[in-house]
C-alpha cells in the first residue's frame, strides 16, 4: 500500500481524534479500510456513552461487522487495515486479533496502557490466535500533539 493512501487514512482518525476531544472524551480515533476504501470511522465514546468498552477501535470493527454481514461477508476474511491514533490497548489488540485484521496502523505509543509494545504485549503472546502486520509511528508527532493538549488542557480545568 502506497505511504500516501497510509497517511490519508491516518489523517482520518486523526479527524476522528479531534471530533471526540470536542466531545470531551480522549483524542483517539480509527479508522478501518477495505481495498483502499473506508468502511467505518469513530473516535473515542467511553465518556459520552457511560461506557468503557466504547474505545475507537471497537466502535469501528463492530460497525465493520455489521458492514461485512449485510454485505455477506466475515471480517474475519475481508482483508481488513485498521488506522489507530494511539497504540491499541489489550482490550483492542484482543479484539484486531480476533477480528483478523491484516494490516494495523498507528501513530503515537502508549506506554501507560498500549498492548502492542507495552504492557501485555498481545501479539506476542503464544495464546494470540492471529498478529496482523504492525506499523507505528505514522503521524505520531501529530498524535502525540493531539493527546498531550488535550490533557494540558483538561488538568488546567480541574
């Protein structure tokens, strides 16, 4: 895949990172992609929904799901790329594992609460049924910049 259509795509989340950080909750956003086209984009909603399973990531492959079946297929052989603003945290990376995402995209790194590189280390596990093709760091600075104003800003309120 052309690094220009990676960057598109990451702008997108990262789109979806700014609308959730309007709606008060934290700036991450996803997007999924199936041959070069979008099937489902959301931002965080754990806040606004009450709900923290309401992360980005799963928003956006529960809404590929549905996309997939009333199209008659299965996501879990669809050839899926999912674009993450912040690294995938263990609940999410369980989820893209189970999902079978081909290729997974992200930006910035999250040392306190990633699954990727940090902590649990999902697709390092020998109990990881599927480990799609990882790249990160695309638009980090952009990513990175995003969260830390966001939360400048929430701590100046309090």
């Amino acid at each position: 895949m052309a690094k220009n259509n990676q960057k598109i795509f990451m702008s997108l989340a990262l789109e979806e990172a700014r609308t959730a950080a309007l709606k008060g909750e934290v700036p991450v956003g996803a997007v999924a992609v199936m041959n070069n086209e979008v099937l489902a984009k959301s931002g965080n909603a754990m806040e606004n929904s009450v709900n923290p399973l309401k992360h980005a990531e799963m928003i956006v492959l529960e809404s590929t799901t549905n996309i997939l079946i009333n199209m008659g297929l299965s996501i879990k052989y669809a050839k899926i790329d999912l674009y993450v603003t912040l690294e995938p945290c263990a609940m999410c990376s369980y989820a893209i594992s189970l999902c079978r995402i081909q290729n997974l995209f992200y930006g910035a790194d999250d040392p306190k609460g990633g699954g990727i590189n940090f902590g649990s280390k999902v697709f390092q596990q020998p109990t990881c049924h599927h480990k799609p093709t990882i790249y990160g760091g695309i638009k980090k600075n952009e990513s990175e910049k995003l969260l830390k104003d966001f939360f400048k800003k929430l701590r100046s309120v309090q």
